[in-house]
C-alpha cells in the first residue's frame, strides 16, 4: 500500500471514531437519534451486480449504526 493510501485510511478511520464518539453522547441526550439515523441511512441490503463483494454505502451506514449500538448496549452493561 502507498503512503498516500495508508495516510487517507488512517484520516478515515479517525473520522470514524469521532462520529462514533460524537453519536454515542448525543444518544445518552437524545436516545431516539439512532433510530432516525437508521431511517435516514439504512434502505436495505442490494448487492451491487457486477460484483460479488460489493458494499454499498448503505450497507456501511447501516454497520455502522449497529456497531455504535453494541458500544451503547455493552457499556449499559458495564454500569
């Protein structure tokens, strides 16, 4: 991998873990911003037709709606 691809990952993945953090303290606020994040972001699941491992964009909101979730629901069982 180059570094221009390796620099771009990590800004992304770093941007990805702010949402996250960002999303999980507005639902300790806001418990109902899940489910209108998943209503704005989750259409269902359609595998692209000329590719078998095709990911929509959809698809990764929708992951990654429901990894935030997890995070919510294992830190609820830690208090």
């Amino acid at each position: 991998m180059n570094i221009e691809n390796t620099d771009l990952e990590r800004r992304v993945l770093a941007h990805e873990r702010i949402l996250r953090a960002l999303i999980r303290h507005i639902a300790e606020e806001q418990p109902d911003i899940l489910m209108r994040l998943k209503q704005t972001f989750s259409r269902g699941h359609v595998l692209g037709e000329d590719e078998q491992d095709y990911v929509s964009t959809q698809q990764y909101g929708d992951q990654f709606i429901r990894e935030i979730e997890l995070a919510i629901a294992r830190q609820a069982d830690t208090v």
